[in-house]
C-alpha cells in the first residue's frame, strides 16, 4: 500500500518550498516550488514509484512552525524537525552528518568524508549530498567545494547564498 503524503506550499523568503508529511507527522521531502520533478524523483528512488502518493494539504504545524522560526532567524529551530529518511545506509549517514554541521561554517565535501572516516569518498559525499530530499531542513547547503566555491546545491547559488549568509547572520539561535 503506497504511503499517502500531504504537500503543503509554504512561503519562504527565498521562493515557495513543498513540504512533503507522511501521516505520523514526519517529514518525507522538501524542495522548492518549480522542482516538483525532482522531489517525486527523490521520493520514487527511496520509496519505490509506486510507493508513496502526493496530495495536497496541510503539513504538521511542528514542521511549519518550525520553518517560520528558521526563517525568522532561530536556526535551531530545523533540529526539531522529525525527518524519515529511507536512504542507503551510507545515504543516512551522509545526511546526519550534515544535520551536525555548524551552521554560519560552511564545510568541504572532502573535510565531511574526512569526518565520517572515509577520506578517499568526496564525490561519494557529494552524491549523497544531491540525493538530499530536505533541502534546508538536512543542510546541503552547508557543503562548499574545496576552495569554498558555493557548488551544488539544487535550489541554486542566489539561495545557497542566501542561506549560508542567513545562518551567519543568525549565530545565537544555534
């Protein structure tokens, strides 16, 4: 049986996010409006085509107050995001190092595989990284090249930008 999801559009300052909620309450998905390509792509890859269905809604009040209070500078406030990531193992990992990293200190891919071990494995982490289905939320934003080029990031550089200057201007909500 196919997991049904809500999908709300909920307005950022950087564009229209879909917020995609499995009825527990968890977050499934984010991306931006314009994307919805590949947000059913992500969620087909981890929960099979046929899988999951996408109906408009209302996301949790948790997750949209949450995304208010980010957005209006407590940057803490994505840790009280509940995620369901249905990733690899690697995936998984990948991810929740991300959720770790400082926020206002951008980080290399190569410096991320360092900490989880695995040194020889940036592009590694960097595929992890673009299969990321909660843009913002699990903070791909956050992983720089290694010269501190803002490098892929699926919502563009203006918002990566935006995002990495957010966090910085933002450092006693963390």
């Amino acid at each position: 049986m196919p997991i049904r999801l809500t999908v709300e559009t909920f307005r950022t300052p950087i564009g229209d996010m879909l917020l995609a909620a499995d009825r527990d309450g968890f977050l499934r998905a984010t991306d931006y409006v314009g994307c919805e390509d590949r947000l059913d792509r992500l969620l087909a890859r981890r929960l099979g085509r046929d899988g999951f269905s996408l109906e408009p809604g209302a996301a949790p009040v948790a997750i949209t107050d949450a995304m208010r209070a980010y957005f209006a500078g407590e940057i803490a406030a994505l840790e009280r995001i509940a995620v369901k990531t249905d990733g690899t193992p690697f995936q998984q990992q990948v991810w929740q190092a991300l959720r770790e990293v400082p926020p206002g200190a951008p980080l290399a891919y190569g410096r991320l595989a360092e900490q989880l071990g695995r040194p020889q494995a940036p592009r590694a982490v960097g595929h992890a990284n673009g299969a990321n289905p909660f843009c913002v939320v699990i903070p791909c934003h956050r992983l720089v090249g290694a010269d501190g080029a803002l490098t892929g990031y699926s919502g563009g550089t203006e918002r990566k930008r935006w995002l990495l200057d957010h966090e910085a201007r933002h450092p006693a909500s963390t």
